[in-house]
C-alpha cells in the first residue's frame, strides 16, 4: 500500500523517496537492517539524483546535509518496515526538516512502536484480504486473470482459505500453481495441509522472526 500510494502522490512533491530500512545487500544475514549510514546516503543519493556516499560523516553531520537541501522542498517521505527510533531520528527526526506541505509515511510490524512516537498523526492497520479479493489475487498469480476458470474454482477457493487473507501467503501459493495442472494443484494443496509450511513464505518471513527476542520467539 505505502508503494502504491507513493506511486501515486510523489509528482505531487519537489521530492519523494522510498527507502526501504530492511533492504538486504551481499553481505547482509537475514533479518539484518540497513545501517544508518547506508539509509541516509540512499536518502542523500535520492535528493540529488545521482549515488553519493558521505562515509566519512557522523549520522548528525548527514542530516545536516539533508536538511539543508530540503528545508525550503516539500517532500514525500516512506520509510518501509521500520523498527527503531534510530532509523525516524536519522531520517526524519524533526517536523521541520522539511518544508511546508510535506508528508511522511511510516510502515511497521511494530503497533506498539508506532504509537510511542509521538509525531504520528494518524495510524492506519492494514487489514486482511476479504474473500473475494483473495480469490482475486490468488488468481492473477496463478492463472493472469482476476478469476479461476470453472475447474479450478474449487481447488482455487480452498487455496484462498488456508491463506485466510495474507496477501504474502496468497501471491505466493498462486504463483507456485501457476500453469500447473488441476492435479497438481490438488496435491499440493493436500502437501500444505500435512505439512502446514510453505518453504517460499517461510524463507520470507525468518527475517521478522530473526529480530524478536526471545520471550517473543517463544
């Protein structure tokens, strides 16, 4: 969503930058965030339009930077998937940084830390997929169209219900039965329900369950 609506609003804006504060690189372990240094050089990198590294800069001395070249620009801002204030204080630790009209949007696993920090005006939770437009999705996946043809509606159906409304599950389910036969749907579909696990979708989310303690793990 905070992808779509960047899309959509960022000609809007002088500036609009997306930065991702869980994008992994080659010599990065799962479930590691980008340090601050990379984000605000991406950031940096972003308002001038061509790639540019202050390495030899403290995190405040970046902001300085970034400041100085945004006070006066309103800017549309998303930080994705943040989970710390160290990441809202190097990137956006002040209502002034920018200037006027400007809007920045925050995304989170993190409920609890969304409503710590106190400059949030709104709070948005995302809400599981409806029936109908899990089925939607389940099929532009596995089929290119937004509905099942008539022999897969039922296998396609009893896919969307063990997702039970998580686009992640949903993508990746109907792309792994993509121009598989009725068979093969079914017996994976019967795989899923003895095993309970979907290889794809848990590689993806041992990131999230790789930053919890562990009370949390448990």
């Amino acid at each position: 969503l905070a992808q779509v609506i960047s899309h959509m609003v960022s000609p809007q804006f002088e500036v609009g930058c997306f930065l991702s504060c869980k994008e992994k690189d080659d010599h990065d372990t799962p479930g590691y965030n980008r340090s601050i240094d990379r984000l605000q050089n991406q950031l940096i990198s972003q308002i001038m339009g061509e790639e540019i590294k202050y390495n030899t800069m403290d995190d405040r001395a970046r902001i300085s930077v970034i400041s100085s070249r945004l006070r006066q620009r309103k800017v549309f801002l998303v930080l994705d998937d943040v989970d710390s204030e160290e990441q809202i204080e190097a990137l956006a630790w002040s209502p002034n940084l920018f200037g006027e009209g400007s809007r920045i949007i925050l995304t989170s696993r993190d409920a609890h830390f969304l409503n710590r920090h106190a400059t949030a005006s709104a709070i948005y939770e995302v809400k599981l997929l409806n029936d109908n437009e899990a089925l939607q999705l389940f099929c532009w996946y596995a089929f290119g169209q937004p509905y099942p043809t008539e022999d897969f509606e039922k296998v396609s159906r009893e896919f969307v219900t063990y997702a039970q409304g998580l686009p992640l599950a949903i993508k990746v389910l109907g792309g792994n039965v993509h121009k598989r036969s009725l068979n093969e749907c079914k017996a994976r579909l019967e795989k899923l329900r003895v095993t309970s696990s979907e290889k794809s979708i848990d590689e993806y989310l041992i990131g999230s369950y790789s930053r919890l303690d562990v009370v949390e793990k448990e």
